[in-house]
C-alpha cells in the first residue's frame, strides 16, 4: 500500500508527518527507524501520524527516530498545526497529544502553541525517587540539573557557554541515567541577558537535534524560576529562535515559525523490514 506524506520542519527540527485519519497505517518500530534513516530513508528527528480526535481537530501520535513514542513535541504540534489550518481555512486549531490537547493559533508566518502547564514535581518528570528538582546531582561535570515536565521529560543544566559542552558524549549518559525511569531529554543553557538564552538540545530517541519546542519551554520555565530571566524570553537554538512565555497560570507559549519541505510517497521496499 502506498503511503503519502509530508516532510515539514520547525527550525531544523524535521519530521515525516503521515495522515492516517482513513486507517490502515499501522508501522512497526522497525519500519519507523528505516523512515526515519537520513541515509536509507526519508530521514527525520520524529515521524508524526495524524489520527482521529475525541477531544480535538485531530490526534497528533509521535514516535522518536529510533521508534519509541513519546508525549510531546512542541514543533511538530506547530506543523500539524498548519497542516489543519491550510485544510480548514481556520487560523485557530487544537491538537490532540499524549501530554494534552494543545491549542494553536495562527498570526501572519507565526504560530503559537500552549504547550499546557510546566511541573517541577519530582513525580512528574518522572524521577525514579524523591529529590530536589532544582538541584540535581547526576555526577556529571556541568553542574547540578534543573528536572522539568512539559508532558514529557527534561534535564537542563546551566552552563557558562553552550558551544563548549560535550553534548555529544554527556547527552545519552544523562538520557538514559537511572535517575529517569523513562529516559529524559537534556539541555545546555547559556543565560546571555534577562531576555535571551542559548540553548542547545540531546533528544531523547533521537541525538542532538537542530530545536526542540519543548525543552525551549522547559529551559524557559526553569530560568525564570531561578530568576535568571523574565518569564519572556527568546530561546536561541541551533536552528534559530523561538519566543516562549511562562504565563501567570504556569502554562508555556511558544511561538515560532514551520515549513513544508516537501510531499512524497513511501516506497514499499523501504517498509520490508523485519528488525
């Protein structure tokens, strides 16, 4: 069966985004990391299936380029997002998400998305026993961590320069430390000013990646709540900005912009995997 679909990024953060609202798209793990394969496949950070929505205009499942699935992705909620609005001719949507419906809206090139409410609880992250949030000990050499839930989960350190941190080697021993039954994400943030953070970013399932919505938010909410930023800021990652807002009712708003790359078909030999 031939399989259509849509390649879209958010600042460099890509994704494989598959209608399957009419069923009969059901793919294995196996058959994910082949999509998902920048040499072999179509390649991207996470490969998004659009399903039907109970509670929104369309459920949003998400699995990591290594075929885990996950709750939350701040860009790809942005793309889907713009997807519907292109269908719908509306410039407000919702999606539907493992971590929450997710409203959306529309102003001019940019799209907004209450990502829901951030959570410091030790419960939460979740972490695998009671601890201290702000002041993680995970024996690395950047420092103490900041754990935070966004409807999935992030560790973030601070840290004097971004570009200097060895994000490569420290970034899958702190995803898969024992703290983190279910794994984390993990950031390197630089406070430059009261308004600005450089942020870069090891995703879960899938290595460093170009941005990250969610933990944009998370590094915001996590700055603010040490008071080394307003609750207004401009996250600066590797593939460009993105304006996140702690609002007063603890829910994060991200703004930012998505493209469409292209459209294309799946081959079926790509599919004819079996591990």
């Amino acid at each position: 069966m031939a399989i259509s679909f849509t390649k879209m990024h958010g600042l460099g953060n890509d994704f494989v985004v598959i209608d399957a609202r009419g069923g009969g798209i059901d793919l294995a793990a196996p058959q994910i990391r082949a999509i998902a394969d920048r040499r072999t496949g179509i390649g991207c950070d996470q490969l998004i299936t659009l399903e039907p929505s109970e509670r929104g205009d369309v459920f949003m499942r998400i699995h990591n380029a290594d075929g885990g699935e996950v709750e939350a992705c701040g860009n790809a909620t942005r793309c889907v997002a713009l997807c519907l609005m292109k269908e719908t001719g509306r410039d407000r949507v919702a999606v539907e998400t493992g971590a929450g419906v997710l409203d959306t809206v529309r102003d001019g090139e940019r799209l907004t998305v209450d990502m829901g409410r951030i959570s410091f609880a030790w419960q939460d992250i979740p972490l695998a026993f009671e601890a201290d949030t702000e002041a993680l000990d995970l024996g690395v050499e950047w420092g103490l961590a900041t754990a935070v839930n966004i409807g999935n989960p992030h560790a973030i350190f601070f840290v004097d320069k971004a570009e200097a941190v060895a994000l490569e080697r420290l970034g899958p021993e702190i995803e898969h430390h024992a703290l983190f039954p279910q794994r984390t994400n993990v950031e390197a943030a630089q406070v430059i000013d009261r308004q600005n953070i450089r942020l870069r970013v090891w995703e879960r399932g899938v290595g460093i990646t170009k941005a990250c919505g969610t933990g944009a938010c998370a590094t915001a909410a996590a700055a603010a709540r040490r008071d080394l930023t307003g609750r207004r800021v401009t996250v600066l990652l590797d593939g460009g900005p993105l304006e996140i807002e702690w609002a007063d009712n603890d829910h994060a708003m991200m703004s930012g912009p998505v493209s469409t790359s292209f459209h294309g078909v799946i081959d079926d030999a790509l599919l004819d995997v079996s591990s």
